[in-house]
C-alpha cells in the first residue's frame, strides 16, 4: 500500500508529519510538501495512530517533530512573539531588494502579516514616497519600476491601517504617481492629470464642511485607484483586495450620513432643482448629484437607508423628480429615472401614496405616474433602454405582491381603483391607436386580397406595442376584476388581436400570449367574451399564414389549443370544433384538432344520454347550467345592461376617456419621429397563407362597442379555389354569427339574429362564407 511505503519513508528519514483535521502533511526532500487529505475525521485519526506508533511517538499531538523556519508556512496562526521581518534600509540602492522581499512575501498570509506591521511601526511608507520624487526628479527609470511593484505589492498586503497612510491627501497623489510606472508599459500612464487637471470636483452648493469635502475627495481618488489603475481582481487571489473595497464602502456611508444630517444643504438643493429660474446646465448638475447621492445610500443599513428615503421624501423629493422628469433634456431625464428607480425599489407604497394624494388636486395629465408612462411611450432610443426600465418600474407599482394591507384600508384596492381609472387609458394609448379602423384602413394596401389591414407598425413602434402588451399581460394575471372590466369595456383583446397580422413576428407572438393569458385563467366571463366575439379568428389566420413552417409561432399557437384541450375548457371547445374545424382538420402532424374533435364528441354524447334520462315532460324546460358555476356576483355583473354599469363589482373605466383620447405628446412624438428618422427599412414579405383555408375578420371595433352596423353582423371563412377540389359541397356557407341577448356583454356586441345572418350573405358577395363544409 501507498500508504505503508509513506509510513516507512517518515519511519526512515525522520522526516516532519503533522495534522490537521482531515489531513496529514509532511516534506521529503527539500523541495516536496505531500498530504493526505481524508472524507472523514475518524479514518484520518486512525492512520494517524499508525504512523505515530511506527515512528515512536504519541498520537495525541499534532506534530512528529519539531518545526524548522521552513514550515512556518503550514501553521495558521503566529505566535505572538514572532519577530518581525527586517526591512532594508529606504534607499535608492536598495529598492531592488525590497521589491523582491515586498513580492515574495504576498504568497504567505503569516509573512504579508509581519511584513505589514514592520511597515506600519517604521514610518516605512512615507519614506518610499519621497524616494518616489528623487527618482522622479532624477529620471530613474529603473527605480521608477521597482516602486511601482513595491507600491502595489502593498496594497496587496491588504491592510486597512496602510491604506489610512497611502490615502491621506499627504500621500495619495504621489501613491497613484508610483502606479502610473508599470514596467509593462512602453510609456507611463497620466493618471495624476487627469485627478488634478481633467477630473472636476463640482460644488452644486457650497459644501461648507472641509472634513466632509476631504472624504469626498479622497473616496473619488480611491475609487479610482480601484477601477482604473489595479488590474482586475480576477487577476489575483480571491479577496486580495477586499479591504481595500471595504475603505471605499465605510467612506460612503460617512458622506451619505453627513449630508443626510445637514438639512440646510439638503433642503437648499430641492430648491434650486424646482425653482423655474435654474438653468439648464445647473439643474442637469443637481439631478446628476442626487443619482450619486441615492446611490451611495445603497451602502447604508437598512435602518439608516429607511430613515435616509424618508427624510427625501420630507424634503419633496417625488414632486421634484415630476419636474424633472417632463423635462427636453435626455441627460436630466436619464438621470432623473435612475432615482425614480431607486426610490421604487426602496418603497414601491410610498410612491403609490403620493399619486393618489396627488390625484386629488392635480389633472390625470400631470400625474407622476402618466409622466412616467408618458416618458416611455415617447422614448427615442431606437432599441428603447430608457422604455423598457420604466415599464419595469411601472410593473413594480402595480404588483399586489408587494402593496400593504391594513385594518384601516387596504392598497391594492385603493391604487389599482386609481390606476384603471386614471392611468390605463395612458399606457394603453399607443395601442388603440396603432389598431384603429381609421388607422387600419388609412394604411391598407390598395387591391390587397387581406380583409385586414396590417397595423402600421415600424421596428421602434412594435417594441413598444410589445412592452406595453407585456404589462398588460401581467395586469391579466394579477388584476382579476380591474382588468376584465377594462378589456371588456375596451373590446381590449379584439384590438390586441389586430397585431396577430404584424410583420414582426415577436409582436404576434406577444398578442398571442395576452390571449394565451387570459385563457389560461379559465374564468368563463373571458371563454363568452371569446366565443361572442369569435376571437379565435385571427389565431386560426395566423396559423394557417404560417403555412407549413415550423417555428415559434406555430408552436405557440398549437400549444394554445392543446392547453384548451387539455385543461377540457368545454365552451372553447365547442366553439372552435363548431366553427373552425374544417379548417383545421387538414392538420396531421399535431393530434391536437383531433383530440378537440374527440372532446366535443364524447361531451355531446354525455349531454344526449343526459338528456334521455331526463322524463320528457321536463324535455321542454330547457334548464342549462355552465360545467363551470360562476360566482353569483359576476353573474350579476357580466349581465348588467349598460345603463346600470355603475353597479358593477368593480367600477367601470370612466366612459369619458375614449379610445382616441391619448396624449398629445404621443402625436407629437410620432410627428417628430417621422420627420427625424427615416422610415423603417425592414420591408420583410407578409406571411401568406400556405393552408387552403382563410378566414375574414369582419367584426369590428364599433360593432363591439354596440353599434349595428351591416358589416359587422357576421364572420365568414371560405376555402380558396386550390381546396375546393372542384367539389361544390365543399363551398357551403358556414355563419359563425353568434345570436345573442342584449346586454349580454355589458353591451360590447350587438350580435344579430340568424335571419340577417342569412339574408346579409345573399346579398353581399362579400360576405360569402369561404369556408369548405
């Protein structure tokens, strides 16, 4: 065994063997240190014993032998009583050997140890700064490279009590002078003019206290230290400079406590950042300094971070920021909503109360959180970075994860009440504009064969349309009520569906997941909002364009119905096998349609054997109750007529905002991107449809909103020419009309009888239904 022959080795040569915990170390020759290293204590202990009884010697201690200056290395703790380690005396003839006697001792905790007491109890530091300035006056090179390893092996001895002695305003110029030599480099680096020269220290008040201004000053210098001039931690051994990143740490926690506690100062800033009269460069100076100031308070505790928000918040410091952030300048503003971030991120509730308080005495068009949406809306970044932090914000805000609930009152319901009634119709401005009929049909190509209209939807615009179908998706999980008042008020999800048509597939796959959503809750108010509404249309037409292709589309569009089929949503089932499965059976690679069809079958089958059992004389009392009982309150509520919305479980949007009613800074943003940036160059092919099958969606927007318009009372799918086979079974007309009672969706659709169904697709061709039998 391996082990035996190590025995007789130790056995043999007397060399040293120690333990520790789970090892056994030892030395052979002179220049090999082996160990064995063990799972277990106890297996350790037990070769241990064997070694020690081979040897001689008793197992209860450590150590064979004892320790020659060599090993001191293989012992983690240092007498107290150790020497310290002679330094060479500080001349120029010798840095050569104290750059070498700095390197060698960074590969040893005990020797870094001594080395830095040795230098701190000498006065050893100060000494090798002044050399720095003979060898700079001299031109010495050689010197020059030597002090700049010393300087550094130094700092990587990584002791606090040295850093307080090389960062003193005495020293720390002439330390970073040192640094500026690497031997590395064919020239050295300037870093002393550009702390002096190009680096401006900016007073945006007076700061009156010198102790406060020197921390300032010298917590800059360090953190410069740091990040430019040391190469990267990585470099190095874990932790090497640790303390040097804890000395930065505490001096922003003393800056961040001085200024907290110098109210005047304070208070003074706020002034100037609201006052009308501050100039542009000045404001921008201050709103730079408070981003600064909120992010050096990351560093504080917790306590002190609560008490240094609030004492922000006292000062104004949310009415402030809604200044600012309306402001022309991008600096300002950037700046502006990186401390918006921060206060959201501290106190989502404290914000929220403030724009309900503010709510009532303002207009909703200067309300803080419509500045903000109003703000990402109108971002002019092509790839829209400042858009996507503030949607991010936006859904923090809106989070009931995170609001408060109280004896007195309770969050979520106060601020969402607030937010659906004052701020949605804001965020959704972009997108009922982008999906209007007038817009639609403005933008139509002419003698296009499509019945509709592609939204006009250039690359920066469809991400924001995506953004803001994202947050709407999150409202759809999170918001029950709010939401669904809302999207049925709004006709929300027919508008959404618009974008299915899109040539930017990444905002198709968005209108889909929304609906996706919504689905997923298997909340039947939403399946009879989908079925009247005959929604699944343009998901059908989006699939069948897709054609044979097999990308995240399809995939996602599949995925919808097999949840459907699944999860055994009997009214959606219904409906899709009812209306579109003629259309959908021609796909195979998928048992998805067929499993559908399965499903509708066998419920059919239940509701006939049902329906037999039942004594005919009750045949006639058609009593029918949905598989999914719904709550008797949303019962009431879905079925209220408009006249009596008010007594809805959840008040409804505000009729007095409509659809059009959106910011003008919206228009004016689309005006002035027109003008500005040429137009989108991104002239991909429209997807065409590769199925046999094609479905017109004629239900319009007003007709869901009540009007009886002809051309809204129904929706028809023919087969083109190609799969009709010649057969003239197969062009039968197939109505997805949807009889309904009025008021039956808080009345959104007027849907008409059978009869106009009828005698509206003999009279119009272009009604003609196009869908096989």
């Amino acid at each position: 065994m391996y082990i035996q022959d190590d025995i007789q080795k130790g056995k043999k040569k007397g060399d040293i063997l120690l333990t520790k915990d789970t090892l056994i170390v030892w030395s052979e020759a002179e220049n090999y240190d082996l160990a064995l290293s063990f799972q277990e204590k106890a297996g350790c202990d037990e070769i241990w014993e064997k070694i020690c009884q081979v040897q001689g010697k008793d197992p209860s201690v450590e150590v064979t032998q004892d320790l020659i200056e060599s090993e001191e290395e293989h012992i983690e703790e240092m007498p107290e009583t150790s020497p310290l380690i002679d330094l060479p005396s500080c001349e120029l003839n010798k840095l050569e050997e104290i750059a070498d006697l700095v390197t060698s001792v960074l590969s040893s905790p005990i020797r870094r140890e001594k080395l830095a007491l040795a230098l701190e109890n000498e006065g050893y530091i100060k000494k090798l700064l002044q050399l720095f300035q003979v060898c700079e006056n001299l031109e010495n090179t050689e010197g020059l490279h030597h002090l700049y390893e010393i300087i550094r092996g130094i700092l990587f001895l990584n002791k606090a009590t040295l850093f307080e002695v090389m960062f003193s305003d005495e020293c720390i110029m002439d330390v970073v002078g040192c640094l500026e030599y690497d031997p590395s480099l064919a020239q050295p680096k300037r870093h002393r003019e550009f702390l002096t020269k190009t680096a401006k220290f900016k007073e945006v008040i007076p700061i009156t206290d010198p102790e406060l201004r020197q921390k300032i000053h010298q917590t800059y210098r360090v953190q410069y230290i740091q990040d430019i001039i040391l190469p990267t931690p990585s470099v190095f051994e874990e932790n090497f400079l640790s303390t040097l990143t804890s000395f930065i740490f505490f001096n922003k926690v003393e800056i961040v406590s001085m200024l907290k506690e110098d109210e005047k100062f304070l208070s003074e800033v706020f002034a100037q950042l609201t006052d009308e009269a501050t100039d542009d460069d000045k404001r921008c100076e201050l709103v730079n300094f408070f981003k600064e100031f909120c992010a050096f308070s990351q560093t504080l505790q917790p306590q002190n971070r609560d008490a240094f928000f609030k004492t922000l918040a006292k000062l104004g410091i949310l009415p402030a920021l809604e200044i600012v952030m309306g402001m022309d300048d991008l600096q300002v503003r950037s700046a502006a909503t990186d401390i918006f971030s921060y206060l959201v991120e501290f106190s989502p509730s404290m914000v929220r109360e403030f724009v309900m308080q503010e709510a009532q005495q303002s207009d909703d068009d200067i309300l803080l959180i419509n500045v903000v949406i109003e703000q990402m809306i109108c971002d002019t970044d092509p790839e829209l970075g400042g858009a996507v932090q503030l949607m991010g914000l936006l859904r923090t805000l809106i989070d009931p994860e995170n609001m408060l609930a109280t004896a007195n009152k309770t969050e979520k319901s106060e601020f969402l009440n607030f937010f659906y009634n004052h701020c949605m119709h804001v965020l959704t401005a972009p997108l009922l504009a982008n999906t209007s009929e007038d817009k639609c049909e403005k933008d139509a190509v002419v003698g296009s064969t499509k019945s509709n209209a592609i939204c006009p939807d250039n690359y920066q615009t469809a991400q924001l349309l995506a953004l803001i179908l994202e947050l709407l998706t999150f409202c759809v999980e999170h918001h029950t009520y709010h939401i669904k008042n809302y999207i049925m008020n709004k006709d929300l999800l027919r508008r959404v569906l618009v974008l299915m048509n899109s040539k930017h597939t990444f905002l198709a796959l968005c209108a889909l997941r929304f609906m996706r959503r919504i689905i997923g809750l298997k909340d039947e108010f939403y399946n009879r909002y989908i079925t009247k509404g005959n929604l699944f249309e343009p998901v059908i037409n989006a699939l069948l364009d897709n054609g044979t292709r097999y990308n995240l589309l399809n995939s996602a569009v599949i995925e919808l119905f097999e949840f459907i089929r699944v999860e055994d949503i009997k009214s959606l089932i219904a409906h899709i096998v009812e209306n579109f499965y003629n259309a959908l059976e021609s796909i195979e690679y998928v048992q998805t349609f067929k499993g559908l069809k399965t499903k509708y079958e066998q419920e059919k089958d239940r509701q006939n054997q049902k329906l037999n059992s039942v004594p005919s004389i009750l045949r006639s009392n058609r009593f029918r109750r949905d598989a999914r009982a719904l709550e008797e309150d949303e019962e009431m509520w879905f079925n209220e007529d408009d006249e009596e919305e008010g007594e809805a479980v959840v008040p409804p949007v505000e009729k007095s905002k409509p659809e059009d009613d959106f910011p003008d800074s919206y228009e004016k943003f689309m005006e002035t991107k027109k003008a500005k940036e040429s137009e989108d160059k991104e002239n991909l092919p429209k997807r065409t449809s590769a199925g046999g099958f094609k479905f017109t969606f004629s239900h319009s927007a007003s007709a869901a909103n009540g009007a009886n318009s002809a051309n809204s009372k129904s929706v028809a799918a023919q087969t083109s020419p190609a799969s009709s086979n010649g057969s003239s079974s197969k062009n039968a007309t197939l109505t997805t009309a949807v009889t309904a009672t009025k008021g039956s969706l808080v009345g959104l659709v007027d849907y008409p009888d059978d009869e106009d169904d009828d005698e509206e697709e003999e009279t119009s061709p272009r009604k003609r239904s196009r869908l096989g039998s």
